[in-house]
C-alpha cells in the first residue's frame, strides 16, 4: 500500500481505542459463526475490540472487497485469516494462491495453514506430510512477494487423519524452520498444543516464528466428531495464562485472538458471545 | 511359584496349540465386552487362539482364583491384565497393591497402567504427571517382587484431561527409563500412538521395555466420548503392519493383542466378533 493515498481514496479511519484490558484482544468471528459480518464489525468497535480474525468464507459471501473497506473503515486490524491449508486435497494450490492474495487484500499479515488430513482411503502419513512442506515451499515465495506470512497450525492429534497430519507444535516447527520466520511461521493454539509436555521448549524454540496465539479451552466430554465441543477461557482445563506467559516470553507481543467452536456458544446472540468472551478472556488470560 | 507343583495340584494344562498364522495372536477380552469370561475362554481354545488380555473387573465378578485356574486349565497364556493405574484418583495405591497381587495370580508378567487424568477442578498437567511417576516409583519394588511388570501405556492425547496424562511414547519412556526395564515397561498401542510424527524412533528406543503391542485401528468420525469408536484391523487409517514390523524390529517378540473398543462391534455375538478379530488381524497384521 502507498504512503499516499491515492485520489478518491478515503483518509485512513482511526483505530479503535481499546476498551481496558483489550489491547491485545482479537475476536475470531468463528467464535459466532452464525454472526454476518457486519454486525461482528459494528459489535467489536462498540465493545472497544481492536482486532478481529476472519474466516475464508464469511468474507467471500460479504464480499472480499467490501469486507475489506468495512474492516479498515471501522479501524480493525485483521489479526489473521483462516484458512489455507487443506494441501492433501485436489485444487489446493489455486486455493491456497488465493487465500495469500485475499489475506494481502484484507490487510493481515498472517494466513492460518490448517495441513489437512490424509487423502481418502490413504494410510501414507509420512507422505502427506512431506506433501505438506513441500506446498508450503511452493507457496512461500508469493506469500513474501505479498508481505503475507504462511502461519502453520498444528491440530490436535484427534484431528491428524481428517484435518491436520500436522500435529505438534515441534512439527510443525520442523517444517517452518527451513524458511525465514517473516515468511513462515506457526500458530499457538492453546486447545490443540496443552497435551504436549514438550510445548513449552517449543514455545521457546519457535521464538520469532509464533505468527499467532490463539485461546479455546479443553472441555470433556468431547461431543460427536470432536469439531464443536471447545470451551471458553476458563471453561475447560487448559493452563491458558501459563502459556500466554510462554509466548510473551518467547517474544511475542501480537494479539491474542480467542477462537471458540462451540455448538451451544453458537446458539446465543451474537453481542451476547462476544460479551461473554470478552469478559472470560480478561478473566483468564492477561 | 515353584518348578515342582504342591501335591494336589492340577498338572500343568497342555497349552492351546495356534492355528495357523495365530502363534502371536491375543484377544484382548474388551473386544467383546459383554461375552462371559468363561465363553472367552471356551471360544478361544476352540479358535485355537493362544493367548487373552484380561481386565480386572470381569475377573473379579468371575472370582479371581476361579478366573486363574480357568485360564490355566485351558491352556491360555494371560498376555496383559488391564488396568492399574489412574493414580490421580483416591485409593490408589491399595487399588494398584491389589492389581499388582492378581495380575501375578493370573499367572501373567504384564500390568497395563492408564495413568488417569487431571483430578477434579485441577488444570495442574505438570504436578499430575510428577504424581504419575512417583506412584509408579512407589509400587515398583513390590512388582518386581511379584514378578509382575507396570506397563505404562500412553494414551492418545485426546484422553489427557479426563483419563491419562501420559499421552506419548516418549514421555511413558521417559518415566519407565528410570527403572530396570522387567520392572516398569510401556504398551504400544497403535490406537493411541500412531499420529505421532516420532513414535518410529520411540519404538526403536523403547527396545526391551515393550511390554504389550496391542492393535486397534483409527476411524473417524469419532464417537461421542470419544471412547467406543476404534476399529477392527483394516477399518481405519493405521499403517498396523509397519507399526508390528517396528516393535519386532526393537526386538519385542512377545503377542500381539488386538484390543478394540467398539459400540458396533460389543453388539455381535461373542464368537462373531471373535471371529472377526482373526480375520482381520491374519489380513492386516503378520
């Protein structure tokens, strides 16, 4: 983007003030999927939220260029789009080449990577993930042309067959690592790394690499196919303080974007759960 | 127990003579969770099944001696008694002592211990798993008395809050490594272990700590609970083979348990679902 703005173009909006205690707070608009858009945008600059993280989908039924004029207009930094990825599948890298140019429209600098699983009927888990790092290598130079960082998130291993083979932060790590840290680098999400007892090495090792941090807590039972039974801080039995302090002290001063997929979060109003997850992230994180 | 039986006792059975292709072969009794021990027993003689995996709370509704000598009088190895262990929960170190005294009457060496999870309201992971290794540091020296090794098993990381803190390989190894290894060894079981991107080289480490190699397959989607959805050999996306050729390639030479807990499959008659565990284990396992 050009210092100037070009004619026509409207001045740059003010930034929302953060409301206290939410200068680091992102709200992922997967936490209300039933939300549109609009009102999630119109909610956060009421509630004084400084960053949203956005979904592939949303934005391509609003409209990739209007939801960005409405993001930048309203003074909200896109923390990250979620997600590329999905590489085990045909037509990932058209895919993936567009989710790049839509995180640069967008104006986030971190495009989420979900690895995906293994392809149907496939047992080759080793192959999968080699075809892992090997898009990535293919993807990595467009996403530095556009300034957008390749954000690699490990799944946790419940995930590994049907969504992610990526499964450990240090994996993840191990494919990152071949790259620069602007370029690629890896997603901290506290529901799917808590498990490890190896996390806070790799939270440490990864350093300058951790392009996001992400917060849902653990809570059982998990309900059929494993996908929406995540809990809000505080709801589960994640140390969610103790590893922000971990990426804090690996470095890291980005957001800190809560991302909760939870059926029964879902069925409330939309200003209902982001009140709700305001109030259990400055409870439970800083 | 002494090389010349007590006057009165019974002569030691002739032991069951496999079927083909079943020298290794062990029916972990879970796999027909509703099938009477006896029938068990019956059925596998007539299979020409060698050896069974028991579990405490069967054998104690058929009575521990009882249970003992008819096994033994049928001429079945007991390969593994489940479980000791969760010892985050009251009680268990004279839940342990005691499964410690059945597993040596059962006249087996291997006593598989599911660590268990967080204790109630706990978010403390570090302080459960530093509870983990000191109760197995506490019951090691009467196992090694008994003859009876504590066989940790990790459990997959989907079951780390609710049933089992040790959630790898490499961190079962980690405690088991301070002890001799006939005394405290690990299971390898495919179920929980081969998302893994390092269980190769855990496997390869573990070497003469293999205490139990049991089978399940991975099949999504998951169950609610999460607990009833493995599958038969060949129904999921494990590599069961390679997984068998790497603890025999470590040097385990010990059975193979095929252990799958299944909702489907708990609903078919006992020599059906024995059945059916042959047959799939001869095509997917040797």
């Amino acid at each position: 983007m050009s210092a100037v703005p070009p004619a026509g173009a409207a001045a740059p909006a003010a930034r929302v003030a953060p409301a206290a205690g939410l200068a680091r707070f992102s709200f992922n608009q997967a936490t209300a999927k039933h939300w549109p858009l609009a009102e999630v945008v119109a909610g956060c600059v009421a509630a004084g939220v400084p960053g949203v993280g956005l979904w592939r989908e949303p934005v391509a039924e609003y409209g990739l260029d209007r939801a960005a004029r409405l993001v930048r207009d309203a003074g909200l930094t896109v923390t990250s789009l979620c997600r590329g990825g999905f590489f085990t599948t045909p037509g990932w890298r058209d895919e993936n080449r567009r989710a790049i140019e839509e995180a640069a429209t967008l104006g986030t600098t971190e495009l989420v990577l979900v690895s995906g699983g293994l392809p149907p009927g496939s047992r080759d888990v080793d192959g999968a993930r080699r075809a892992v790092a090997d898009a990535i290598a293919e993807l990595a130079p467009q996403a530095a042309a556009a300034g957008v960082r390749l954000a690699i998130e490990p799944l946790h291993p419940m995930f590994c067959a049907d969504r992610c083979v990526v499964a450990t932060l240090g994996q993840a790590l191990d494919i990152a690592e071949r790259f620069a840290p602007e370029v690629v680098g890896v997603v901290v999400d506290t529901y799917h790394v808590w498990w490890d007892d190896t996390v806070y090495d790799q939270i440490a090792r990864a350093g300058a690499r951790i392009a996001a941090f992400q917060v849902a807590d653990w809570v059982t039972p998990l309900p059929e196919g494993v996908l929406l039974g995540r809990g809000l801080p505080g709801q589960g039995t994640v140390e969610l303080r103790r590893l922000r302090e971990a990426v804090d002290a690996a470095g890291y001063t980005g957001p800190v974007e809560v991302e909760v997929f939870q059926a029964d979060l879902w069925s409330r109003p939309g200003p209902d759960i982001l009140a709700a997850t305001i109030d259990t992230y400055l409870t439970h994180i800083p």
